[in-house]
C-alpha cells in the first residue's frame, strides 16, 4: 500500500526497492478496528516471479488471519501451518508483525526468523529490539510463536528492514551491517521519515558503489503520535431505536479500553440508553435525524465526558422534576424516571440549546 497514513495517532511510511524486475519483499499495515493497527515486514527467500507469487499467498494469508482478530502469535502459527501445505518450491518467508492498541500504546509482535528491529524512544536514540527470533514461515509444520510487547510513548519510533539493507554487499565484499545502519538512523534521527528511508537508501547506494543490488530491500517507519492523557471519540448514530446496540456497543468499547470495570460500564450504560431512547423517540417529529455521540477521556483525573447532540425538537430533559421513588408505580406522575436515573448514575449531567442543538453533556469519573 502507498496510502501512507498520517494522523494524531500514528505515522507509516515505507520503501520496497525490488532487486530485479519484481521481489520477494513486502510490507503492509491495516487498522483492525477504531483502536487497533498492524504493520509488517517480510521477506521471501528467492527472487523474480516466483518469490512474488509466494509473497503474495504470504501476504494475503497474513491479512486474513488478522482481521479475524487472532493475537499475532496465533496469526503466524496459522500462517505457518497455511503455506506449509504443498510447498513443493521449498520456499520459507521471514517476516516481524506488530499488532498495537492505539490508545494505551502497547502493542504486541511476533518474530519469524526476521531481522532485529531498531527502535527509538522520544528521549533516546535508536537500539536494536533483539528477542528470540521464531522459525521462518512456511519451513516446518508445527511452529509455535512466541508473543513480545512493546509499550508506545509518544514519539516513539519503530524501523523494521529486510535483510537486503544490512546484508548489501560493496565491491570488496564487505557488508552494510547492523552497525553502520544503527550509526545512520542515529546521525538523522530528527528527519521525517519522508527523508530518512531515502537517505538511507541512498547512504546504502554510496557504501555498494559499482555492485549490484544483491537483493531486494524494504523498509518501513512507524512513529507513534498519539497524546495519551486526553482523549476524544466521536461517532453520528441515526436517531431511531434500532441503532441504540451500536451506540451501546461503541460506548462499551471505549469504556474497555480505559479499564472501566464491568459493574461500572452497565450502569452507564442504563444512562446512555434512556436518554439515546427518549432521543430516538421525540427528538425528530418526522422520525428522520441524527445524534452526534461524543466521549472525551481524561486520563490523569480518569472522568469520562459523554455528549449527544440532536438537531431535533428544543427540550430540556433537566427542567422535568424528579419523581418521588418513594410512592409506588400507580401512584407516581408518569415520566421522568430515565433522566433521574441517568442523573443519579452520572456525577454531573447539564443541558445547553445552541445554534439550533439539544447538547446533554454526561461526566462521570471511572
């Protein structure tokens, strides 16, 4: 992929330079949902149109088995097992693959008989992740992987690289090597990782001089961008009762994230269903609009802000006086009941009409 993204949670650039006219090489990165992202790179043993093909099986194998939500080890054990059968050309795949959780940075990898990568935290310079490597794919029935875990800060930054950048090859025979490539990455550690991969393509061009490119190269840049402390979701439901399980769903989910416990997580989610439901119900007189849902984390002081907009009918659900529990069903006034739980569930609820919005702002600290 070339649609490099670049956000306030993460940054991806990457280079695959083929050794002939196509390669073994690949890299890939892909958001498995909201919250969660996974890049790779691999290398396959060979080159030209058969290492291709073989890449290509690899690497839609991979892809597979990660959107089904597998963890990464499990990912290349299948993997493994998958490119095993009838693999008649002999061929095997290196390959090192991080799957990370976006908001709490930790991200956890899996090795199969890849190079080392370099990584470098925001206040330091770059070292290499050496941890046991696993066996190549596609070599051995029966692999089992091991799992690894980072933890992102942020500016971190991750270069995972092919054997064809250490192992370039000059005129007296002498290898790029793991030093000279870790002396580089730390000269020009401030570039963009536009600049860098390029200057490090053409820092290896120099050192090869005359000789031919001796394999395929492929690198990759990740730099973790995300501000932990305060965060900010927001989502647009339609205003109908069949999109309250979304909304729910959404709300559950981000509430896993920040370690909410579950007790806690159902009663908020009682709130958010009686108002979302009186929403649904009155907002819009024609059934037809939408509702803004917005949820704002606060790490250091661990409050949650839940805010839903409508552009529906101007109501104050607050001005409606609260029931008397204490008389039995019959006896009580009807209505009111949702918005004296959500107010007795939430630490702080208020109401504001503005440019022609309903604005219920919800906090509660978990």
């Amino acid at each position: 992929p070339n649609n490099f993204p670049a956000s306030e949670e993460y940054n991806v650039y990457a280079q695959m330079i083929a050794a002939k006219e196509v390669g073994g090489d690949f890299y890939d990165f892909y958001k498995l949902n909201d919250n969660t992202v996974a890049f790779l790179v691999a290398d396959v043993s060979g080159k030209g149109i058969p290492a291709a093909m073989f890449m290509m099986t690899a690497k839609t194998i991979i892809k597979d088995l990660a959107e089904s939500g597998m963890a990464v080890n499990d990912i290349f054990t299948k993997a493994n097992a998958k490119l095993c059968e009838n693999n008649e050309s002999g061929m095997f795949v290196t390959a090192w693959m991080g799957i990370l959780d976006i908001p709490s940075g930790k991200m956890q990898f899996a090795n199969a008989g890849h190079n080392p990568p370099l990584l470098k935290r925001a206040d330091g310079t770059f070292e290499y992740l050496k941890t046991r490597a696993g066996f190549v794919l596609a070599g051995m029935e029966g692999v089992r992987y091991r799992v690894g875990e980072i933890a992102f800060s942020q500016g971190d930054r991750l270069f995972l690289y092919t054997d064809g950048v250490t192992e370039a090859t000059n005129t007296q025979n002498e290898l790029y090597g793991e030093s000279r490539l870790m002396e580089f990455m730390n000269q020009n550690e401030s570039l963009e990782a536009t600049e860098l991969l390029p200057s490090l393509k053409n820092n290896i061009d120099e050192f090869v001089g005359d000789a031919p490119q001796f394999d395929d190269i492929t690198m990759l840049i990740f730099d973790y961008t995300y501000k932990k402390g305060e965060q900010m979701v927001n989502k647009i439901f339609p205003a109908k009762i069949d999109s309250l399980s979304d909304v729910l769903a959404f709300v559950e989910q981000k509430l896993e994230t920040w370690e909410c416990s579950v007790k806690l997580q159902m009663a908020i989610c009682v709130a958010i269903e009686e108002v979302f439901v009186n929403v649904a119900h009155y907002a819009y007189a024609d059934g037809n609009g939408d509702v803004e849902f917005n949820i704002h984390f606060d790490e250091s002081t661990r409050n949650v802000t839940f805010q839903m907009i409508d552009g529906g009918i101007p109501f104050d659900p607050l001005k409606k006086k609260d029931p008397d529990i204490t008389l039995s069903a019959e006896e009580r006034e009807i209505g009111g009941l949702g918005i004296f739980i959500t107010k007795k569930t939430m630490d702080l609820v208020t109401y504001v009409y503005e440019n022609g919005k309903n604005i219920l702002t919800m906090t509660k600290k978990i």
